[in-house]
C-alpha cells in the first residue's frame, strides 16, 4: 500500500506544512499520509502537537538527541544508536506496518 511519511519537528509552521503535504497526497492519490515527529522533547507529551495534526496519525517520534545528530554526521542510521533511538525506530516501523503493511529491506 502506498502511504507518504511526513517528518516534523514540535511547531505551529510543521504542523502547516504537514497540512500542506497532506494536501499534496491528496492530489497525487497516495492513500495514507502519517506523521513522524523529530527532535521531539525526550519524555514530552505531544498531545497538543498531534491535537493540531487533524486525523494525521502520529506514527511515533524521534527524540532530540545529541546522539542522533552525531550518527548522521558520520553518516550512520540512528538505529545503530542506543536503546532508546532503536526502541523509537522500532515503533515506528510498527506503526508503518499497521497502517499500510510489512516494510521490505
């Protein structure tokens, strides 16, 4: 099943380009359209966040870590990171299978 991700970062301007991208799919037919927040608050409740997203699933976050930002320097998947990074990439993942079927690779 074809399905879009969109990528943000915990603010109103995000928020209005999810909206926009949103839009996009919608023109371009892709059928599911969900959200990954990143550089999210480690701990922090998103509920605003996502009560902004109107219906856009939250399919899980990426917490703000220095960590991450050196794995992409060095040009490394954060997966390969610390427990944590591969338990949000995990989730992920899953929610992506939940909604639009088993991710191949």
């Amino acid at each position: 099943m074809t399905m879009m991700i969109v990528v943000i970062e915990p603010g109103q301007r995000s928020v209005q380009t999810a909206e926009t991208v949103r839009r996009l799919a919608e023109d371009l037919k892709i059928p599911r359209v969900g959200i990954v927040v990143n550089k999210a608050p480690r701990g922090g409740n998103l509920d605003q966040l996502t009560a902004r997203l109107e219906g856009l699933p939250l399919l899980g976050r990426l917490s703000h870590d220095p960590e991450i930002a050196l794995a992409d320097i060095e040009g490394r998947s954060p997966y390969t990171g610390s427990e944590a990074q591969k338990a949000e990439v995990r989730a992920i993942i899953e929610a992506v299978e939940r909604l639009a079927g088993p991710v191949e690779g």
